[in-house]
C-alpha cells in the first residue's frame, strides 16, 4: 500500500509538471517600444516620404471636364524630378500623445506631429473631433500598401476613430449640398478633399491591425461630404465637443463617474456616450438648462465651482 502510495505521488508530481511545461508558451512577451523613440523614427519616415514624393497638384489647380478630384501620390523622380515635393504642401499640427492614452503601463507624454494636405477647401462647415461626418476615406502606409477604404460615404461619428484621423478631418470643411442626378443617385458638391499622414502614436502604435505592422505611419486621403454641426452624440443636451473636458481632442478620456463605474464593474462610459455624466441617477438633460435658441446654461447649485451635471453631490 504504501509503495502505492509513492507511485501516486510522483504520478502526480509528474503531471504536474507536465501541465507547467505545457502551459509554458515557449516565446518571450516582447513589452511594447518607448513611445518617444517611436515619435522621433516615425517622425523623420513621414519627413523622408514628404520630402521625396508628390500628389497630383496641377490637376487639382487645372481640373478637366472629367477629373476625378481624387489625390494620387507618386515618387519625384525621372520625369516627375522637377514636381514639387508633398513637405512644401502640407501643414502640421501637435498632439500630446501620453502612454495611458495607449493602454501603456509607464508614465510617459509626447509631442507627436501630423502632417495634413488640402486638396481642394470645402464649402461647408469644418468638423469637430467630436462630430459625425459623412465622409470617403483611403488608408495606406507609407510604401503605398491600401489596408482600407470606402467607395462611397457613410457616416462617422470621430470619437470612434483613429485621433490622428479625426485631427486629419477635423481641419477640412465639408461639402455645401446634395444634388440629385437625372439617373436618381445622389452627389454632394464641393466637398472637401485632402489627406492626412500621421505617426503610429496616432494610430494603432504596437497593435497589429491586418495589413498595418506595428509602429506604422499611416496615410489617409480623405473626402468630406458632410457633417453634423455641433453632434450631441449621447443625446443629453451636450455637444460632444463640450464633453471634452480637458480639451485635449480625446473624448474618450473624459469620464467623470470613472470611479464609480470601476467599482460597480458596470463598463467604462465616457461623457460623451453617458447620459448621466456624474452617475447621481439625475439624466445630464435634467441638470442643465437650454433656451428656446439652443444656449446652454451649466447651474452650479450649491457654489463648489462644479456644475450640477458634473457634481453627484447635487440633483
């Protein structure tokens, strides 16, 4: 019995062990770059490409009777040598780019830059971050590989979306009106068309996104047909855009009753999809005050330098 006992032992001593090697995925979990060393070698790709390719700017400022208004970018070289390169073009702009903001452990912030093109300037309204748009995108890398796209335009509420993309949108105006065509489609007129090339801090950083690789610039050309002026997405009488408290162009870290949400296990809702900011049970609509023009008042009931909607102290 007790040389029984013994075999069982090491049996199961060596099952055990077994199930410790099994679970042993037998690769090393690479961690994910420092986001400033990434900024600084996207930075200087995107500046290379700039400066070595160029879009199709003459047809732009010349279009024929059929020109597509569509940009097409190619490399100055052979007979293109003399075209003028894309860094003469663009514009830029800076984002604070912080490893929260990625899902990385260590505490790091980042200037990142964007590069945008306007190809030709709409005539509607420019879009918000924080708006919905009815738009045409092509999204590749930086050697010209297409990983998506739209034929026609369909609506895009920006938060949803990549920062640097909706930044890319947010500095082009939309189109001015919908036509209908003798055939009964449907054309928007003068929308606005450009592209917008950005670092992966911008984009999906270290994911890998089908045939996007980590730590890829990305590149979209854009077509702004239309947006909604002022989208109030959550529909509790805030525009979105408001809901961006600390203005820094991400709404989806603005979320007020965070630590309430956290210990009631409920899901993460940032204000712009909340429609009770505060989490006091009080709807955000309730809490402010809205004149037959649309003006927002944001009553702060008891003086603490919080407005109602924002304070669960008050309903």
């Amino acid at each position: 019995m007790r040389v029984n006992r013994i075999f069982l032992l090491f049996l199961l001593i060596g099952m055990v062990w077994s199930c410790k090697k099994d679970d042993d995925p037998g690769f090393e979990t690479i961690p994910p770059r420092a986001l400033d060393e990434v900024a600084l070698e996207n930075d200087a790709s995107i500046k290379e490409f700039l400066a070595t390719h160029f879009y199709n700017y003459e047809e732009f400022a010349n279009p024929s009777a059929d020109f597509d208004y569509k940009i097409k970018i190619d490399t100055i070289a052979g007979e293109n040598a003399n075209k003028t390169p894309l860094m003469q073009q663009v514009q830029s702009e800076t984002v604070t780019v912080t490893n929260t903001d990625l899902g990385l452990e260590s505490e790091q912030s980042v200037q990142h830059t964007y590069y945008y093109l306007i190809a030709r300037e709409g005539e509607g309204e420019r879009p918000t971050v924080a708006d919905s748009t009815y738009i045409r995108y092509e999204g590749s890398l930086l050697n010209g590989t297409v990983f998506d796209g739209t034929a026609d335009y369909s609506w895009q509420y920006l938060p949803f979306f990549l920062r640097g993309y909706s930044r890319g949108i947010s500095q082009m105006k939309a189109g001015d009106n919908i036509v209908v065509n003798n055939d009964g489609t449907t054309r928007i007129t003068n929308s606005g068309i450009g592209m917008v090339i950005m670092p992966s801090g911008l984009g999906y950083f270290n994911q890998i996104q089908g045939g996007i690789s980590q730590y890829s610039p990305l590149i979209f050309k854009l077509d702004v047909g239309l947006m909604v002026p002022d989208t109030d997405y959550d529909n509790d009488g805030i525009p979105s855009i408001l809901e961006d408290l600390n203005g820094d162009g991400n709404l989806n870290n603005d979320n007020t009753d965070r630590e309430a949400e956290v210990k009631a296990r409920t899901g993460l809702i940032p204000n712009h999809q909340d429609q009770d900011d505060d989490g006091d049970g009080t709807p955000t609509r309730e809490e402010i005050i809205i004149d037959a023009n649309g003006n927002i008042t944001f009553p702060d009931t008891d003086g603490d330098g919080i407005p109602d909607y924002l304070d669960k102290d008050t309903k």
